[in-house]
C-alpha cells in the first residue's frame, strides 16, 4: 500500500502543507514526511488524525488504487448487440455493471433466464412487460423493477416505440 503518496497528494490537491498538518495534529513534520514518503507505517489512530485533517473518510486511505474510482469515457464503451437488441457497456467494477439497453418494439430478451446475483431496471423511454417467475409487470417510463437474477426472468418491449432501459446488475461471479 502507498498510504503516504496518498495522503501528500490529498493534501498538496487542498493547497494544506506539512507546518499546517503538523500543528494541527500534533504529528511532527518529520514524522509527517516519513509518512508520506513510506518510510514508516503510521498507525491507525495517526491515520485517523490525519484523516480527520485531510476531511476525507479514514477507509479512503486504506483503499487499493484499483478500488479506486473508475472512470469510463464514452469513446471508451464496448458495445454489444443480441436479437436486434443494442446494449452500450456504461461501466463495471467489483461486481456491479451498468448497462444502458435499446430494445426496438416488439424485441426481448429471448426465453427467460436465470443467473446469480441482482439486477435493478430503470424505464427510461417506452413500455415494457417484465416477467420474473410467475411475476409480470407493466413499466412505463419513469418506472423501476428489481429481482434476484437467479429466477428465471425476461423483459419485452411491448410498446410501440423504441424502450430504453438503463440496468445495474450485481454478482459475485463479477466481482473476481
């Protein structure tokens, strides 16, 4: 872990310097600047001083930079595509992706299926019948629907224009 170059970089990004850290947690600048530089590990009650003093969330600084935040740019998505359906790979991360999905009238997502984990859908254009078990339900823009994933599930566009959905779905089998 690099807790030291982190905490050099919060701090040099909030315009604060070593003299203000060390006055106001009663760290020494030398203790400070062995910190920042890795040459010590502080412990966790130091860390939380310096927590508090940065105003960022002690877990923040013990973060693995690939936990860290992720950012997709849109020149950057991957785009798929399954019985004329379009689906633009919004982002991903530890389990969780997001989707945003085009479905032309009268396309679904084919038989229902069932897999691990969690989906969340939000209607973002259009009507769609979704079916989950014995479940159904009509969603119209605005609307939102969940389920475990391990159901057998599956959506249709039963509108008359394109529907847009935007879906999260979480799994464990992802998150490895």
């Amino acid at each position: 872990m690099e807790i030291g170059s982190k905490i050099r970089a919060i701090r040099k990004r909030k315009g604060l310097t070593i003299a203000q850290m060390s006055e106001q947690t009663g760290l020494s600048k030398g203790f400070i600047s062995n910190i920042e530089n890795d040459h010590t590990s502080p412990s966790l009650n130091t860390l939380q001083a310096i927590a508090a003093f940065l105003d960022v969330p002690l877990p923040y600084l013990l973060l693995e930079k690939k936990e860290h935040m992720k950012v997709v740019r849109k020149a950057e998505r991957v785009y798929t595509s399954f019985n004329d359906i379009k689906i633009e790979h919004l982002t991903s991360q530890s389990g969780l992706r997001m989707m945003h999905v085009e479905l032309p009238p009268g396309t679904s997502t084919g038989e229902a299926i069932a897999h691990e984990g969690e989906e969340a859908h939000v209607v973002l254009k259009g009507t769609v019948l979704a079916e989950q078990g014995e479940d159904s339900v009509i969603a119209e823009e605005g609307d939102s629907f969940s389920w475990n994933a391990s159901v057998p599930h599956f959506v249709k566009n039963i509108g008359d224009t394109e529907a847009i959905l935007l879906i999260a779905v979480q799994s464990e089998k992802d998150a490895q």
